[in-house]
C-alpha cells in the first residue's frame, strides 16, 4: 500500500462529530495548560476544536491542534505550526502496521504513506484521557525544543 490520500472510506472517522467530547477535550486544555486558548468551530454544532498556541516548539512561535471527535470514539487530533504537521489517530485504517485502530503520522508532514505510520503512544480511549495525554506530549517537546519526542512517551498522561 502506499499512500490513503485517495481512500477515503479507510481514513474517515466513524460516526458524527460528538460535541461532548469536544467541550470536555477542550475543558481540560482550558484547566490546565496555561499556554493555550479554545475555540469551537461553531459552538452549538462544531465541526472541530481549534486549540491555540502563542508559543512554539523550538524556533516556531506558535502551533495549533484541530480535534475532531465522533459519536462512536474515533479522534483525529492534528499538530500544525508554520512547517510541520503531526497526527494521532483512533479509527479504521487500511495501514500494514499498526494492527489496532490507534496510529501515528509523524513530522513533519504527517504522511499518510504506509511505511511513515507508526503506532500510536497514546494507548487511553477516554476524551479526557487523551486530551491530557496529548496536552502531556506537547509540553515534553515544547519543553525540549522538538517535535521528534511527540511519539515518544510511555503511555502519556
């Protein structure tokens, strides 16, 4: 297999996008990361939750995560800042590696070449969980300097 892009049955979340999930992702990031700022696409029916940060990773002076999350536990949680991109997963995917749904796309472009996935460090599937697991990763490569540790961790948070 080489590259999902076109597959889209194989890579899209099952189930619609669940607002819950998304106000208790975002409840957590607005708790307890000091660094960060929340935003609903659309606060009655979103589509995505954008959280926002002034500060960067190593040279980057600000970085963004876009969470979806659906009815039946599927995420996809996206990194961005002006060059890189980041992934963890949890839904069905047409990948040789890993077995289970839960799956990583590195940086810096998160490819959704077969040979660049990996599996995912985040082994939690509770909303709250996860978020402090990706709020947990963050912090460690915000606190090195780099985003090659976001993988790294064992079984944050």
């Amino acid at each position: 297999m080489s590259n999902l892009d076109g597959d889209s049955e194989s890579h899209t979340l099952r189930g619609s996008i669940d607002r819950k999930s998304l106000c208790d992702f975002r409840d957590i990031f607005q708790e307890e990361e000091p660094l960060a700022t929340t935003e609903l696409d659309n606060p009655l029916n979103p589509d995505v939750l954008t959280i926002m940060y002034n500060t960067g990773i190593g040279e980057d002076s600000s970085g963004r995560f876009d969470i979806r999350w659906s009815t039946v536990g599927d995420y996809n949680i996206h990194y961005t800042d002006t060059a890189r991109n980041l992934r963890w997963d949890l839904h069905h995917h047409g990948y040789t590696a890993p077995l289970d749904d839960r799956h990583y796309h590195p940086s810096p472009n998160a490819s959704n070449d077969d040979e660049d996935v990996e599996k995912s460090c985040i082994d939690v599937q509770e909303v709250e969980t996860v978020a402090r697991a990706v709020k947990a990763a963050w912090r460690e490569c915000y606190n090195v300097g780099s985003l090659d540790i976001a993988n790294d961790l064992d079984n944050p948070p």
